[in-house]
C-alpha cells in the first residue's frame, strides 16, 4: 500500500497548543490538544509535543510525516526562534525549531507567526489559492498581517514585517502596549473596540447595555450581539472601527497593491457589521487607480481549524 | 575579438529622454538625448528611439546589444505601457514595449515607472547590492517609491504598487493632484516645502528672504540655500518635511521591514538638512524591534545618471 504523506501542523499557544495532521488538500487526519501551561520548563513541552506528534503517527495506518509547520505568536520564521511573547510561560528566547529537529533531524521544521501561518493557510487552502499578491489581516486581541507580493510572504529582512497593527493612525493617539501612542491595532482589533465604546459612553449620552457593564467584562462578540439588537453605541463603534480599519487599509494598498485583502479573526466573526464600514472608508480613501478593484472579504478558512491548516500549509509550502 | 554584451537603457522624461548603453558593471558607454516634444505624434518617437539606438550601436565596434530597460512615468511593468502619464505629450495610453518590439523582435524590452528603475538601479549597481529587503524613496516634484522584498520589486497585482506618496497622512490635509486631501507627496517632495515655506510664511512673523518672492517661483534648492543661510522658515520647512517623512517611513518599516532605506532626487540633495529630522522623527516613531537597526542614507547614485542606469538595470536584471 502506497502511503500518503502528511506534515504537522502546531499552533501555540498561551492556553493551548493544537496539533494536526493534515495532506496537502487540507484534510486533517488526526487533531491533539496539549495545555500549554502544563509544562513548566520549555524542554518538557518540546519532549511532549515530540511524542504527541509520535502518538499520532502511531495510531494513523499508512502515512509518512514529512514535514513540522509550526505557528507562535512572535515566531521568528529566519531563525525558528520564538522572542518576548508575552503569552508564553518560558524563557523569553526559545530555540524552537533547533529543539525540535533533535527529534526530527531528517524533515523541513519550518516557523513563523501566527498572522503569516494564517496568510500561507489562506494561499494554499483558502481563497488566495493561486494569487501572487494579497494581504490578510487578523482582527484578534491585536491586529496581525501577512503581506504576499511576487507569490512569497514578506518577512522583511529580520522576519519581523507584516506589523500592520503598529501603524501609527492617531499621533498622540491611545497608548499601545508596545510602549506608542496611536498604533492601529489600539482602535481595530477586539480590544480596540472595546475601547471605543467606552470612549463613546463618556463622550456621549446614549442609553446603552454597556453603561451597566464593567470594562474588563466586555467582549468584541458582546458589542456585536448588541449592535445587531439596536444598541446606538455598540453601532457607532462598530462604524469607527470599520471607518478606520478602511483607511488604514486604502494606506497599505498603495505600498502592496494586493489583489484581494483577506479579514480573519474573532472581530472578523461581526460580518456585515464590520465589513460594511470598512469596505466604505476603504473606497472613499482609495487612490483612484484602485477605486472598486481591491477585493475585500472575509478569510474562506474562517470556520476551519485555520491556525492548524495555515502551520501545516507553511510546511507544505517549503516541501 | 569577443563582442561586450551591452543594454540600452532608455528615461522617457516630459522634456528629454535619455539614452545609455551599459555593461553589467554599470560603465554606460554612450549617451543621446531626444528632445521628446519634438515627436507630435508617438509613432515617430518610437521610430527615432530606434534610430537613435541603432546609431549608437553603430558607433561603438564590438558591442552587442542584448536588451532594452525603460524607465517611463506611469510605466506598466506587466503590459509595457505608459498610461495617463500628466507630462508625456501623447495619447493616453501607450503601448510602449510593444511599439519598440517591431524594431527589435529579439530582445528582452523591459519597462517600468520611473522609482522603480532607480530602486533597481540601486540594487544592480548601487549601494542595494545584495539586499534582499529594501526600500527607495525618490522625493522630486513628487514622493515615488520602490520596494523590494525576497530580493523582487514589489509590483503588486497591477503593477502599480509603491505608491508611499500616497499614504493619506493627514486627513482633510492639503489638496493633492490625484484628487483626494493630505497624501504624503503634497508635504514631502520638492513641491510640498514650497507649499510649507507658504504655510509658515502664513501662519509666522519670522522675516525671511521669501517674504519677497512669488510662489510660482521658489524651487526646494532655493529653500536649501535659504536654511543654510540661517532663514528661519526655510530650516523649520525642513524640519517639518523631515520630521513628516520620517513618521511615514516608520509606518513604511513595519509592513516590509526593510534593511536599509535610501533617500533619492533633488531633495535629498540638501543633505543634512533633510537628513537629520528625518532620522530623528523615524526613530522616535519606530516600534522597538526596529528602533536603530534601520539604516537610513542617500543613494549611493546620487550624482551617476541614475535614471538610464535604473533603466538599464532593469534590462540585465531580467536577461
């Protein structure tokens, strides 16, 4: 029996890390979940993630894994390191790729962030089959993007580009955790809108949910339920987000010119709420060699395991 | 004797066009100039282009021509067109490569706009050697702009990308000719310090020798000579040109983290006086992971014929 080939694909995470097996159409074989926290010391996660990964195998009849894509926040895609996430409960470099080859020293181990896997999961599984230009933005805690241009994801010279969240939209704007003022992902992300309704509650005099809620209770998906059911506030801070997330958008196109710009993530989740605003402040700010040509949509991976397939499409893109 | 592969590098400018032939190491061998208003109709410059370049190849013994590169305002990398070009005095679209192919069927004829050729030209034969990651800012009547990342210019699905002239940095900012309000290019380029010397002229009571002198007259090197000189408005011109440029070349930085950035065009001809506020203001707005690992420095072509040398680049860099 001929077998067939599968590669890895990790995502890490602060609370979880997800492991699957998947072809080279996307099909997952076989998913696993190690609780990342679990492992006090970085060597006993890597030995873990090993003889999980070695479990799997065992239990699956017929394949050959040639291949470990890994996806982790910070992931450093030259050098397979991991450095400063703050999420992470180890050391603040980790020589990921290095660790894990002790355990494989004969297969591609490839590493990168979590918004790049999520862009190469889009180019070989999603809609971006086939495109050589195109830009995925994630809408999650922060803001994430790859950039794609010439068929190759744009790591920059030291693997850290695609930082489209740190933008700097408002100078002398709201304060962001990397130490700035005004960074994009401060205003359009789950965070940043969350942010804006209580901006709009003190600058305004709307009845509203949230006035009865606690800042550090407020969900993005809770401001979404509440526009759908008329709140005024929740509404207008979708509009703002989407106003800005539009503009910021119209900037990186005149660098990139992508094709198609991809939104993903749990504010992604809002649909029409977001997308419309944006798509609009996008337009109205388009230059005009690129009014009504950019596509805007959501990520056609968006319900499937996407960090899973996009570390695993990272492997499959080496291979 | 052995032949010298040679290419023809060819600037079509408003007023001249410029040709060269050059040899892989960047020595141009021979240079005409066509005084392009002399051609009504685009046929026949087409017709003494060719003319030009086949006078030229017969005076020079043991050359032989292996390319065309074209660097042209507005120039269509993938169709090989030049379309809406504001100082070209023909039609508006022009199908350029293929009009110079029925002269030479054999060769590679390239094209592409104008900050292209000279962000090539810096990468073939300039201070970019080698890099793989990087990013030319030409600041002239406008802000032209060329990325290059993974070692390829980014040309984006249209071949109209590069346009950081165009990052909207004020909104509801100053008019700018491609219709919409406050792009880079109306407050950065030679163009945009004229009309800050005008806002501070407005909005100060500093004397200064531009108090006495007509807007339609004052050209970016008299504003250089001026601030030399010790005229306030004419240095806080240049400290507020620098000091925008360097804030966008920071949001620049984190979508394609480039090595180095090269400054280019009459502007970056006032040396430090351009220079120091925008290292300044770029630093002060990078993201941490960055901050003083950008290198930021004029063209190392400054003073060569770059845009024949861009243009001629572009021709080796596809043969």
């Amino acid at each position: 029996m001929d077998t067939k080939k599968v590669v890895a694909g990790v995502d890490v995470g602060g609370t979880h890390t997800k492991i699957g097996f998947a072809d080279k159409d996307g099909n997952i074989f076989s998913e696993r979940t190690l609780l990342t926290r679990d492992y006090k010391v970085f060597d006993e996660f890597i030995k873990a993630l090993s003889a999980t990964i070695e479990q799997m195998k065992n239990n699956i009849a017929g394949i050959e894994l040639v291949g470990i894509g890994v996806g982790a926040p910070n992931g450093n895609y030259y050098k397979g390191t991991i450095a400063f996430a703050p999420n992470l409960p180890w050391e603040e470099h980790l020589q990921f790729v290095d660790k894990l080859k002790a355990f494989y020293p004969s297969i591609p181990i490839i590493l990168t962030n979590d918004a790049n896997a999520a862009a190469i999961g889009e180019m070989v599984y999603g809609g971006a089959k086939g495109m050589k230009d195109f830009l995925l933005v994630t809408l999650g805690t922060g803001l994430g993007s790859g950039f794609v241009a010439n068929g190759k994801m744009i790591y920059g010279h030291d693997s850290f580009a695609g930082e489209l969240g740190h933008v700097i939209v408002e100078r002398n704007g709201r304060q962001c955790g990397c130490g700035r003022k005004g960074c994009l992902e401060t205003y359009v992300s789950a965070t940043g809108i969350c942010r804006t309704v209580f901006e709009l509650l003190a600058n305004t005099t709307y009845p509203s949910a949230f006035r009865d809620k606690e800042f550090s209770k407020i969900e993005s998906k809770d401001i979404a339920k509440a526009a759908e059911e008329g709140d005024k506030i929740a509404q207008e801070a979708f509009e703002i987000t989407g106003r800005m997330l539009g503009e910021a958008l119209a900037d990186a196109v005149t660098i990139t010119s992508p094709e198609t710009i991809f939104l993903f993530g749990g504010l992604a989740k809002a649909g029409k709420l977001i997308m419309e605003p944006t798509k609009k402040a996008m337009e109205e700010n388009m230059l005009n060699i690129w009014k009504n040509k950019i596509k805007l949509q959501f990520s056609e991976l968006q319900d499937k395991d996407v960090a899973v397939l996009g570390a695993a499409a990272l492997a499959w893109e080496t291979i």
